[in-house]
C-alpha cells in the first residue's frame, strides 16, 4: 500500500492533464500544451534516479523501516502543495516555475519508495512468496494506486462536472495525496523491520568478517555490467508501462475523446486487471524463473502491444465496451512483463546494497521510460498522429526488454547466501 499511495500520488497529474495544462500550462497547440504537461511528468521522473541514490544508501544504514516514513509524508505532502499552485492567468510564468519545483520534490521522495518498499517486501517473506510479492508490490501497487486515482477521478468528476472540475476539481485531485501521507503513520507504528537487514546489523555487532560496500561499487568493479543490465531491463519494462497504462488516460481523453464518466469506467477496470496480471505473473516467475517468464510476455508484447494501441485509437467515443476490452487486455500484457523486475533486481545485489542497487536500477529504467511520452507528444504535429507514433515506440521499448533479459541470467534463489553473500557486510557511505 505505501507503493500504490505513492504512485498514486504520482499518477495523479496524468488524470488532470487537459486541465493543469490549460491552467498551468497554456500554449497555442493542444499538444504543445499537453506535450508540457508531460514534460512535468518526466520531471518529477527524471529525479527519482536522485532521490533512490541518496534514500537508498540511508535505508542500506539506518534501516528500510525508517526511511519508508519519511519519504511516504515528503510525497504526500509535496503533492498536495501541487493543488495550491496558481494558475498561469493569475501569477504568469511563476506558476509553472512553482509546480515543476514541485515535481522535482516529488520525484525525489518517490525515488526513496522504490529503496524502501521494493526491498522491504521481498526481505520479509519466505523464498517460496517472493514472486508473488514482487508482482504485487511492483506491478500491483501501480494497478492498485491508478486504480485509486481512478475512483477518485471518477468521484471529483462527479462534484465538479465539465468546467468547474478545470477550474477547481484538479486541485481536490492533488489534495487528496494527503491520504499517502497518513499512511507512513500506520507504517511507523506497525510495519516490521526487514529481517534480512537486522541479521546484517546483528552480524556487523557480532564482529564478523566485513566486506565493505561504497554507493560507487554500483557503476564501477563487479556491479558495473550487473547495473547497467538491470538498467535497460527496467527502462524497457517500464517504457512498456508508460506508454500502455501511463499513456491511456490521455488517449482515451484526447485521442479516442470518451467522456469523463466512461473513461474513468476504463481506467478503473484496466487497473484493477493490473493487479491479477502483476501477482499471476510474479507466481509465474517463480515456477518457472525470472527471466523465461519476462522472454515469452516480452515476445507478445512486442507483437500485442501497439496492436492493441492502434484498435484502442481508432475506436469511437461511444464504444465503450470494445475500448474496456482491448484496454483491459493491453494493460494485463504490459504490466505482467516487468511484475518480476522488482524480485530480479533484489537477487542480483547483496544485502548490504540491495536498496541502493534496486532504487537506482529501478529508477534509472522507469526515468528512461517515463521520459517517452513526451518524446510521443513532442513528435506528433496533431492529435491524431500519436496514436502511430505511440505504436512505433512501444515496438522499440519491447525490442529493448527481450535484448537485456535475453542477457541477463536466471536469479531466482539467488537472495539466499551464495557467491555474492558474505557473513557481514558493513556499509561504507
């Protein structure tokens, strides 16, 4: 739940596009003005890399627990302050300045979640739940979390129908990332500490031998290739993602142009298959492996996904029930491909930088991704040619994928004491 509050959080901006862009983001074009909106999108993105070094290396010292809190009430807190920004009509250019400081804020406490929850969850089960665990925090969480943005859209709409909900809903939007931030109170009372990370503390105490762990080893000596694999790995997992589910409430609105009560239908239905496809396919992997389970639904998707794209573009605002189907169905292939990243990225570094070597990995490859929307938009001269485009990049994205997890090896098993592990790893800063 504190992933899915803060993707939540984050995905916020992608159900208030149209209006932040005509609020905070004026241009002559539709699509210049959405391409900017995206473009804070990709900000708020391109910090998480920033935020998942810095936070990563204080959950490696002081604890996942810890630094989970604190990072969950920064997202909160920062999102909610998005909803007080003014609009571009009352104060010019600083209401953009103000809300891309913002994002650049947020991006960073939601670099810290992905140190904290994504190895959190998989140190604290048995070995036999960590895919399942993997798919539902890494994939299920942005199921669950667009889903909750969904209902909220939905019910805003529902206070602030047409013009009221561009001139005032957007920002009830935004002030409900409050509800993110209440929970890293439920997380500091009754969340447990990871017990991988206590052993380590406990040994270190104990004054076993040490292996000393800087945050360069990251990017140079023997985690330098294993770094820049699982880069490319999570960018083609998580371009998938962006450009599918992270895409499909502006393609909905402004391509296929469905109303608000219908598209929030779409949105919330797609969303909810998200978390069945995330936690099947994370089982999934670890029956059959990390890495032949994310090779097959790459295949597909390399196939399936701007397939899907394209009949989902050139559907009418009233077809409503093909447009469910097909949506449903793109969102299940897209984020079933990366549900097992979360648990390959934990198993592929020890336990002494398994925060920092999963944040930065994972941010890294999702940056990578988050910036491709824009790219989409920035590229289209009109509306109607984002659709094509979108398609040509989502084929790119699954090409990458199959490349780097065709490269990489299996893991599964591998977050057990082996090779890699050693009796105590002391953290050196």
């Amino acid at each position: 739940m504190g992933w899915s509050f803060d993707l939540f959080d984050l995905f916020l901006l992608l159900y208030v596009a149209e209006a932040v862009g005509h609020q905070i983001f004026p241009a002559e074009s539709e699509t210049m003005s959405l391409a900017l909106v995206f473009a804070s999108f990709a900000v708020s993105i391109v910090m998480r890399p920033g935020g998942a070094a810095f936070f990563g290396e204080l959950a490696d010292r002081l604890g996942r627990k810890t630094i989970m809190v604190t990072v969950m009430a920064g997202v909160g807190l920062s999102t909610a302050a998005m909803g007080l920004v003014p609009t571009y009509a009352s104060v010019g250019v600083l209401a953009p300045i103000v809300f891309l400081v913002l994002r650049v804020i947020q991006g960073l406490f939601v670099g810290g979640v992905t140190a904290t929850t994504h190895t959190l969850g998989t140190e604290s089960v048995p070995p036999r739940w960590r895919g399942l665990m993997s798919g539902l925090i890494g994939a299920g969480g942005a199921g669950i979390g667009a889903a909750m943005a969904s209902v909220v859209f939905i019910v805003v709409s529902h206070f602030y129908p047409g013009d009221s909900f561009e001139e005032f809903g957007w920002r009830v939007m935004f002030f409900s990332g409050l509800l993110g931030g209440l929970l890293s109170l439920f997380v500091l009372r009754k969340v447990e500490e990871s017990p991988m990370w206590l052993a380590a503390q406990a040994g270190a105490q104990a004054g076993a031998p040490a292996v000393r762990l800087r945050f360069t080893d990251l990017v140079t000596g023997e985690y330098r290739s294993i770094t820049l694999l699982n880069v490319a790995v999570a960018a083609g997992g998580g371009a998938m993602y962006y450009l599918t589910s992270g895409f499909l409430p502006t393609l909905l609105g402004s391509v296929v142009g469905m109303p608000s009560g219908s598209r929030g239908t779409v949105l919330l239905t797609s969303s909810l298959v998200v978390v069945i496809a995330s936690v099947l396919a994370g089982e999934a992997s670890q029956h059959w492996g990390r890495r032949r389970t994310m090779l097959v639904l790459g295949a597909v998707n390399l196939v399936a996904l701007p397939a899907l794209t394209l009949f989902i573009a050139r559907s009418g605002p009233g077809s409503t029930t093909r447009v469910l189907l097909a949506a449903c169905l793109l969102a299940f292939l897209a984020n079933a491909a990366y549900s097992p990243v979360m648990i390959f990225l934990n198993e592929r570094y020890p336990t002494a930088i398994r925060s920092r070597g999963t944040a930065v990995s994972w941010n890294t490859g999702f940056m990578i991704g988050g910036l491709l929307p824009t790219l989409v938009n920035l590229l289209s001269p009109s509306v109607s040619d984002i659709p094509a485009r979108l398609a040509v990049f989502i084929v790119g994205s699954a090409a990458v994928f199959l490349a780097a997890v065709a490269l990489s090896p299996e893991t599964r098993g591998r977050l057990e004491p082996g090779p890699r592990s050693h009796p105590r790893q002391e953290i050196t800063p």
